[in-house]
C-alpha cells in the first residue's frame, strides 16, 4: 500500500479529492480491487458505498482487471459516420469478444469510447495511450498482428 | 532555418513522431539548422505537417510528411534549396483552408512551442496579463468584455461580461474560476487544440478572469481522454509559475491567485457546470438545480465562474486590441469569431476559426471543399448530442446563434460533422440517444427513462419494427423531456430526433412503412437483389452465399430469398456482371 499511502498523503486524505485518489489508485493496481475501494474509504473518512458510488460512475474507472492492450474503439459523431461500426465488428470476430470482454489469453481487451477527439482521421482507436487513425478492417488486422507479435517477443525475452 | 514538426494528438495519430524522431536521427553535429515542434494548425487532413522557418518567417510548409520522406526534407533544408521538396510543398487550393480563416483563438495554434513559454512572449504573450494587473479595475476589465460581445464558447452563448460579475458582485472572499475543458461533444476537439498548442492563452485568459471576479483559486477541469493536453498543461503552469504569472503577489501587484487542474473521469454529463462542480468536489457528477447558480454559490458552494476554453482563449487578444476590434466582427447578435471542428465525410477537414456572419454552406464547400468522393451533401449536425441537423437546402443559415436556433439546431461547441447521400438520418438519432442514454446521470426521471424510451422507439424502427404512430410517439416523448429534465443534457437530449423528425420526416416513414432504409444503411433493412437483365447465371453468387439464400440453375437467372439472405455482401463483390445491387 505504500505508493497509494503516498497518493493519499499528497491528497490530504480529503474525500473532495477523491476521483484523482482512484485515478492515481488505478494507474498502480491497473483497475480498482474492492479491497482498494474498502481502503481508500477508511483513508479519507467516507462510506465504502460512496466510493463504490464514484468508481461506478466514470466511465475511466475499471473494476475487473484488463488485458495488456487496451483497445479504445472511438464511437464519436465523425468515427461514426466513416464506419466505427463495421471496425467493432471486425474487432470482435477477429478477437473472439464483445466489448467490454477480454480475450482469454489477457492480451486484449475491447472497450467502445465516446469520442477521442481526433476526428478528422476518424475512424480512430487508442490502444494503451498510442492513437491509430484513418482505420480500415485491413490496417486494424494489421496492428492487432503486429501487436501480438510484439507481445510474442517480450514473452520470449521474459 | 528551422525545421518544425507540428505534433499535436492528431499529427502523432498520422506519424508525425516517428517523421521527427527520422529527421533528428539524420541530423549531423556540424548542421546549421535546427528541429522544433509545435502544436496543431488544425489542417488535420494534411498531418504530418512540417513548417521550415527562416527566424520568424515561414519559407514553405511540407504536407503529407511521413517518416520515409525524412531524407528529403533533411537534404533539401541542408543543401539550402527547399525545392528538392516540391513534392511536399502545400497545394495552394489547400492553403485556402487557412488562409480563409481568421484566428483569434486559435491564433497561436500551429505557430508557437507549446512547451516552451518565451515562444508564446514572443507573441506578446502575457502582456495582457500584465495591462489588466497594472492599469486596469476588475470593473474596467469587465467593460472592456462586455463591449467585445464576448459570449460563451460552449454551446450556451450566454454573455461572459455578465457571468464574470455576477461572481464578482457575489458576496465573499473565497471565489473560483473555473475552466471547462471537459469537451465531451463527440466530434469536437477545438479545445484539446487549444491546451495542447496554446496552453499559455488559456492561463493568461484565466487569470485575467480571475482578477476580474476576485478569484484565489484558477482551476482548469479537463477530461481524461486528452493525456497530451494534460502534459502540455502541466509543464505550462510550471513555467508559468517560475515565471510569477501565477502565484502570491503576481506581478508584484498584490492580486494573488493560485492555479490548478483536476481530470475528469469519462464522463459526459460533467461537461454541465454544476455536475462539473460535483466532480471538482470528488462526488458523482449529478447536476444540481438552479438557482442558485455558481455565480452565487457554486465549488464548495462558494461564488464560481466557469468558462469553455474557447471564451478564454479570447480574453487576452481582447485585451491588447480592444473590445471593439473584436465587435466589429460578426453579427448584431454573435460578435467576433467562433472556432468549428469541421469533420465527416468532408474533403478537407479540421479547424476552422471565422467571423460570425459567414454561411454554412461558405464554410462547408469554399474552406472545406465539399463533400468527399464527389458525393451529395445532405446535411451538418451542429452541436453534437444537444444539437441538430441542418440539412442540404439551408445551408445558407448564417452562422449567428438565433439564425442557427431558428432552424432547430443550436451553435453548439463547434462540433461540425458533414453527411452524405449514404447516411441514414433515422440511424442518427438513434446514434445520438444511444450515447445521450448512456451518459444520463440517472438523477431525474425524464431524461433516465425518456431517453431510453426515445431509444428502444428508434431502434425498433431502424430494426424493421417500426409501427404508425411511432413518430408521433417520439415526438411526445421529446417534447415532454425536453420540460421535465433536470440539465441541460437530457433538455437538449431531443434535439438530433426533432430536428431529423423535422427535415427528414420521409426517411422515418421509408422505414417504418416500407420496411426501406433510403441510404441503405440500416442493416437489417438492407435488400440484396439480382437485376434479371444484367444476371448471366455463372452461379458465382450462388456457390459463395454462406447462407445458401441463392437459388437458380446455371445460364439462367438466380433470385436472392430475403428471408434466408443475412446481408453479408458476400454475393455483392463476387459477380463479375454487376448485376447485383443493395438497397
């Protein structure tokens, strides 16, 4: 608990500062275990309930851990039109799940996002922090390959 | 010279990274030019974008830079004759889409360092700052607003001059000035240009405000999906401090007032000032009912203005020409200059900054040039999921906040999203309700089931459910969410089905009379269909329909059954004779 104990330091333990105390939590833990939400309630003097009623209410926040690539399919007004949809549907046949799943080797995880704001090379999808534009089903296939490969290499070395 | 790589998200979403990691790879110990970056110009159909300078003055600008044509660009700038590039050079029917603008915000967006503070002094940058702090009242500085027309850049439009004193006649010590950045409107991101190319002009803009109202605290609210707003702000407020821009005793003037930002965490809603002070106070972004309003009692319910980004990202360039500079632009109504984020199916998209005054349609085909692959235009949605569509036939609707409000749509944040021919209006609205659905608080009754409802009406009409008498149920159920919602979400939650209702009344009927989606869109109203005179019974369609939906014997013509086919295209790209259509 040190790095989230340094967190709550630094945030006065104040319960009005408590989205960036999750925020800081999950970027630790990689989402937000129940025994973190009990914790962090006792820390900042509020209900589990409370807390919980925050974690729930943002989209950002994650309660179940996700795979090592986190695709963020964009589904704002401008991806929308240029074809959003038939990319999920690549994803999602490609990949075995639906958004929100995670494939069974927690390589990937799918999550369909409100908008990015990059529109003008929309269709547009985040993965782990890194924007790929301007996206057809061929060049989605071709990055979700090269990642498993990059995945594939970093195992090996491991 | 200078070799500068525009890196905004939206260029390092085209590969502008790995274009300057190339050139700065190639470059020697013993070259007399130099590698900077800058923000985004908001030519986002152009990225990777590079600008060679000589001092201050641009020689040319590069388009389409990707990492292979490093060399070239290095070579040329190195052998001192940029021609070698010519094949990068911008076309100059692509330089009309700045050149037909005029920047006031988005001034330095594209020019400047974003992460280097004397780029923006350079430009004069802070000197308002210091005008306000050294000759000016706060009440001089809310004159000098209200003469500009300065209105709210969010979508709201409501005078600034009279927010800011508002705050400032409230009465107490403890005041906040708050920036909404949460630019939740899909299909918008003017403000992310903003922060991450400009960060600078909204610290000034909102310490000015601050002065104005009596603030101690500066906050700026920004949404989490924007990491490299984020960055850029972070290390801006560090240089801004260093500098004493920000702080105790600024400017050795006494007016003290410290400066921070919060993330949001996905949210939608918080875009509404009072769930933004929800979430600023760590609680569930619930708005809360009004009066009284933040003016009076808002963040730790103490009196609070809140601004877009875009209103304060004019404040500073008011201040240094004057208010009546910026009045003499724009209509009666709407003065001075709006920011769109013109998107879709647009040949030339991006951001485009101009007068109030001017047409849509001037924006849509002479800045934006038209619609893509030649096809026709139908319509513009405005506003986002507040907003409407404004279509094809009114596109001479003068960009004015009544003229836009009288067509049904709204001006919006500036999101601008272009549809053709092959958009389905119906699957629009239902676009709309599906994301105003999901982000509704919960909190009131009308916009938490009434959306849902407006939801389940149109997805069973895009599905081929559709009855009579559905569209009148929409409209009653928008008319009365539109009275008895709580915010500003679920009351503008309507608008994209009033407004398709409104033009595009045939669409609706098409599919939910006929069972027809006109723009052939609606996948389960698709109809795969062989023409019998073009049909040369090769059996092709037949072999390959994973269905087995094709029936026919060879040479003669085959007939897709509707009820088997599942409209997979499959038959579509396989006939070598085009005999078989969608519709």
């Amino acid at each position: 608990m040190q790095a989230l104990d340094k967190v709550l330091e630094e945030c006065g333990h104040d319960a009005g500062n408590l989205i960036t105390i999750l925020q800081n939590a999950q970027d630790i833990y990689g989402y937000l275990p129940s025994e973190i939400i009990y914790y962090v309630a006792s820390q900042t003097g509020i209900s589990p309930a409370r807390v919980m009623g925050v974690a729930t209410f943002y989209s950002q926040f994650r309660l179940e851990p996700v795979g090592k690539y986190l695709i963020m399919l964009c589904k704002g007004t401008a991806c929308h039109v240029n074809g959003a949809d038939t990319l999920e549907d690549v994803i999602c046949s490609e990949l075995g799940i639906t958004n929100g799943q995670t494939t069974k080797d927690g390589l990937f995880s799918l999550k369909t996002v409100a908008c990015l704001g990059c529109c003008s090379l929309s269709p547009v999808m985040m993965i782990n922090e890194e924007v790929y534009g301007l996206l057809t089903s061929d060049k989605v296939l071709g990055i979700l390959n090269d990642l498993r490969r990059q995945a594939a290499e970093e195992g090996g070395q491991a | 010279m200078k070799i500068v790589v525009g890196q905004g998200s939206c260029g390092v979403a085209a590969g502008a990274g790995k274009t300057y990691e190339a050139i700065r790879g190639l470059m020697q110990a013993q070259d007399s030019f130099e590698l900077g970056s800058t923000g985004c110009n908001g030519m986002c159909f152009l990225e990777p974008i590079i600008d060679i300078y000589e001092g201050h003055k641009l020689l040319k600008r590069l388009v389409n830079v990707s990492a292979d044509k490093a060399a070239l660009v290095v070579d040329a700038v190195r052998s001192n004759d940029l021609e070698k590039a010519a094949e990068l050079f911008i076309k100059p029917e692509d330089e009309a889409f700045l050149t037909q603008q005029t920047r006031i915000a988005l001034r330095n967006c594209g020019i400047i360092d974003p992460e280097d503070i004397s780029s923006y002094r350079e430009r004069d940058g802070y000197k308002a700052l210091e005008k306000v702090l050294t000759t000016m009242t706060p009440e001089e500085v809310i004159e000098e607003i209200k003469v500009s027309g300065l209105a709210g850049r969010g979508g709201a439009g409501f005078p600034t001059w009279f927010k800011w004193n508002a705050a400032r006649s409230s009465p107490g010590e403890e005041k906040y000035l708050i920036c909404n950045a949460d630019e939740g409107d899909p299909g918008a991101f003017m403000d992310r240009a903003v922060i991450e190319s400009d960060p600078h002009n909204l610290i000034e803009g909102m310490m000015i405000a601050a002065y104005a109202i009596g603030a101690s605290e500066a906050i700026v609210y920004v949404r989490a999906e924007y990491p490299l707003a984020i960055i850029h702000l972070t290390k801006a407020i560090e240089q801004a401090r260093e500098a004493g821009f920000i702080g105790k005793n600024i400017l050795g003037t006494g007016f003290s007032c410290e400066f921070r930002y919060m993330a949001g965490a996905g949210a939608f809603v918080c875009g509404e000032e009072t769930a933004l002070i929800e979430s600023l106070e760590g609680k569930r972004g619930m708005p809360r009912l009004k009066p009284p309003f933040p003016a009076a009692a808002g963040y730790k319910m103490k009196p609070s203005n809140i601004n877009n980004v875009e209103t304060f990202a004019n404040v500073a360039w008011i201040i240094l020409n004057g208010g009546e500079k910026f009045a003499a632009m724009g209509t009666e109504g709407s003065k001075g200059t709006k920011v769109f984020a013109l998107t879709g199916k647009i040949r030339r998209g991006g951001l485009v900054e101009i007068p109030m005054g001017q047409t849509l349609r001037h924006v849509i085909f002479d800045i934006g040039g038209g619609i893509r692959g030649d096809k026709k235009m139908k319509a513009v949605q405005l506003g986002g999921p507040s907003g409407g569509c404004v279509p094809e036939n009114l596109l001479d609707t003068v960009i004015d906040y009544k003229a836009l409000g009288a067509t049904g749509a709204i001006m919006g944040s500036g999101g601008m999203v272009v549809m053709d021919e092959d958009t389905c209006m119906v699957g629009m609205a239902k676009f709309f309700l599906d994301f105003t659905s999901k982000e509704s608080c919960g909190k009131c009754v009308h916009c938490r089931i009434g959306t849902r409802r407006m939801l389940e009406v149109l997805t069973r009409i895009v599905e081929g459910n559709g009855k009579e008498g559905d569209i009148e149920l929409l409209e009653e159920l928008c008319y009365s969410i539109k009275d008895g919602a709580l915010c500003g979400l679920g009351q503008t939650a309507p608008n994209p089905v009033l407004t398709t209702i409104r033009y595009f009344h045939d669409e609706y009927e098409a599919h939910i009379r006929e069972k027809h989606c006109p723009a052939a869109e609606c996948r389960d109203l698709l109809m795969y269909y062989i023409d019998p005179d073009l049909c040369k019974g090769c059996t092709a369609c037949a072999r390959k329909c994973p269905a087995d939906a094709i029936e026919g014997q060879v040479k003669s013509v085959h007939k897709i059954d509707p009820a088997k086919c599942i409209k997979c295209g499959t038959c579509l790209s396989n006939c070598k004779f085009g005999a078989i259509s969608v519709r």
